[in-house]
C-alpha cells in the first residue's frame, strides 16, 4: 500500500502540512473505494446539521470505535451512527495508510468519510474535538480534485492553497496539527473513480 510499488513523488510542506502526492495507485485508490461501499451500506451517508440547524454541503459518516457528528446539539465523537448502529470498523487498507504515513502502532479511533458532491465545500476550521492534539491527522483524498486551503492556528492569518488529487494524502502533524483548513471548491467530474462522480475524503483520528 503506497509503498510497495518503490517510488514516490516528493512530500510537499505546504504550512506544515505534509502532502504526499500520488501515494495510493489506481489500483489501491479502486480497493478502497470498494470497501467504503461496504462501510456506507452499514452505516449510510448523512446530511449533518451545523449547531446553528444549517445544512452541511458534505455528506457523512464513518468507520471506528467512533464518528464525528455534527447536529443542534454540537460537534461530537459518538460511538453510533445516527441510526442507532454502531459504526462499521475502519477498513484493514485504510489502516495500512495511517502506519505507512505516521510510523505509529497506535490506531485511530475515528475514520470520517466525507463525500463532496457538485458545489460542496469545507470552510476553514480546525480539527480540535480530540482529547490529544500529539496524534496526527491523516486525510485521504479520492475522486475529484479539491483546493485544500491552510492557514495558521488563528483564525485571519496568511493561508496558502494547494489541490489535492485522488491519492493525495495529506498528514496535519506537529505545528500544522491545530492549523485552519478547508476545502474551497472542488473541480467536478476532474476524476473517474468514483461512479457517482465528486470526492470523498477520509480523515484519521486518535480520539480519546
Ligand atoms: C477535506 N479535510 O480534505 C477536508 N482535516 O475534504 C479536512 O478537514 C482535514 O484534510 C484534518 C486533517 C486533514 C484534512
Ligand atoms: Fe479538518
């Protein structure tokens, strides 16, 4: 899994965050997207509610001993999916990336499976719902190109961008693990991999 093919693109440090474009093949980024099939029959997508009641563009859900949910009551790690279920385990090829990526024998708690369809994107935010900002965040990019925005650890600051394509991963460690991050657009129908079309984005997390 991105590593036993030999060679790789060079990491890109963009603000901190590592960037390893190119790390899954077609072949690893297809196996993937087949057992997410598998992990949103279990556990379906969902359309998450802001705390304010504002509908998300992304649709949701997860694999792991927890998933991140967002609705009126706030953002949350809960151990079900919203239909009582709990959530699928994260796929054994998603947990092969994380080791690869962090060298950690610590597994993440919480696979976050985001799904991009036409006009949905991410505004800034930092990822601080964790109990340990020491562990880092693994993101997986599939289907669609996005433009990844970073900026520092406060909100305002100087921000640089960067489009991440399907088998990019990205790792949020160190300095960069508190830094704001989002997604601004997503260049529809860039990618054929994934058969509805847009992109999915996985995030890794040590939880508790
Ligand atoms: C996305 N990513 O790529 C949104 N969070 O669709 C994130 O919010 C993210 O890429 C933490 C670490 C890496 C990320
Ligand atoms: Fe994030």
């Amino acid at each position: 899994m991105g590593g036993t093919s030999g060679t790789h693109d060079a990491a890109l440090d963009i603000r901190g965050v590592r960037v390893l474009p190119g790390w899954l093949d077609a072949d690893e980024q297809a196996a993937l997207v087949a057992r997410l099939r598998d992990v949103a029959r279990e556990a379906p997508f969902f359309r998450p509610e802001t705390p304010r009641g504002k509908p998300m563009s992304v649709r949701m859900t997860a694999a792991g001993r927890y998933g991140w949910v967002s609705d009126r009551r706030g953002y949350r790690y809960e151990p079900r999916h919203p239909s009582g279920v709990p959530w699928p385990p994260i796929p054994d090829e998603v947990l092969a990336v994380w080791r690869a990526v962090t060298g950690l024998d610590r597994a993440p708690d919480c696979c976050l499976v985001n799904w991009y369809g036409e006009g949905a994107r991410m505004g800034l935010h930092q990822d601080r719902d964790e109990a340990d900002f020491a562990w880092p965040v693994v993101s997986v990019s599939l289907g669609d190109a996005a433009l990844f925005r970073v900026g520092g650890t406060e909100r305002g600051g100087r921000t640089a961008s960067v489009w991440l394509r399907s088998g990019d991963v990205a790792v949020l460690e160190g300095e960069s693990r508190l830094a704001f991050h989002g997604i601004d657009r997503i260049r529809h129908g860039s990618s054929s991999l994934l058969q509805q079309g847009g992109r999915i984005n996985l995030t890794l997390r040590v939880v508790d």
